[in-house]
C-alpha cells in the first residue's frame, strides 16, 4: 500500500517537474494589448507568426529575444484580438497545412481538411470573419489572412451581384454612379 502511494507522489511530482520544464521550454511570453487596452498573454514563440509582432521588437535577433515587449494593437478591438490569440496559439501547437492555389476543391471544407481550422471560421459571425480578415492583414498574419479570405470568397461563391453587395456592405450605386459605372467599366455589367 505504501509503494503505491509513494508511487502516485512519485508520479505526481514528476508530473509538476515537467510542468515546470514545460513552462521553461515554451520561452518567454508576450502580451498583445487591444484597441481598447485589454492585455492577452501568450509564448512569444506564437506570437511572432505576426510580421507586425517581429517588427515591433527592439532585439535584432527574433530567436534569441528573452524579453520580448508586449505590443498594443491599436487597429484591434477585444473581441477580435482574443480570436487572433486563440489562432496564434492553435497555430503554434498544430499549424494550418498550406492553402494551395489553385484550390484542390470547390468548397471550404474540401480545401480545409484540418477540423479545428474549419470550426474556427465557420464558428463566427459574419462581422467578426470580416475583422478577422483586417486584424491578420494589420498584423501581417498571413496564415490567418489566407484561411478567412478563403471562407469570405467560398460564401460569396455562386452569390449574385446584390447578394455580393448586400454581404459585403457595399452601398448602392445612385443613379448617376451607376451610369457612369456602365460607361466607364461596360465589361462589368451582364446587359
């Protein structure tokens, strides 16, 4: 009975010993802080998926950055900033295969294979998908910018143009804008 108990402390104390080198191994941390001054923590290793992360470091070699300074992200507001964390993080724990063009598939799940990836864009509303897009192209996230751009461009698939304007907030052409339109760029009206 005793060895079983000192082998469950035992365990458990190699557990926390791992913990601790775990939390050793994963580097330093970084804080990226909102629009609206809320702060998110996360390894700096994540982190530094973002050009915009990189650049805002003082320290001329990224791998050898052991204080990295936390960076206010002043074009992203809370709610956003926080889904961009939770791919940053994702993404360093299983990176999204590459999105190669021309696209293998018609659909997004076709082209998207990895499950975490889909369920992240699709588990969104369509304003936050398009804060999405805008926050990893100020970021410079490319992974980021390619998945959302690409389940923007899957919804707007097979849409009319109404529908197109309608999804993406375009507002309507008055009448002199739409004659001058079908003047200037005839190639792009149907009739």
């Amino acid at each position: 009975k005793s060895q079983r108990t000192q082998g469950v402390i035992i365990a458990t104390m190699t557990d926390n010993d791992d913990a601790k080198m775990t939390e050793k191994e994963a580097g330093p941390t970084i804080k990226l802080i909102s629009r609206t001054g809320d702060p998110f923590e996360l390894p700096y290793v994540a982190a530094r998926l973002s050009q915009t992360v990189k650049d805002a470091q003082p320290c001329e070699d990224d791998d050898e950055n052991e204080s990295p300074e936390d960076v206010e992200i002043v074009k992203v507001d809370t709610p956003c900033l926080e889904k961009v964390v939770e791919f940053l993080k994702h993404y360093n724990e299983d990176a999204l295969k590459e999105i190669k063009t021309p696209l293998e598939d018609n659909t997004f799940d076709g082209v998207v294979q990895q499950v975490w990836y889909r369920d992240f864009v699709k588990g969104v509303d369509q304003p936050m998908l398009f804060d999405l897009v805008t926050a990893a192209n100020f970021m410079a996230i490319q992974p980021l910018l390619d998945l959302t751009c690409l389940q923007v461009s899957c919804q707007l698939m097979g849409k009319s143009a109404e529908e197109i304007r309608v999804i993406l907030n375009i507002p309507k052409l008055t009448a002199d804008e739409e004659a001058k339109a079908r003047e200037n760029h005839r190639w792009i009206f149907d009739d």
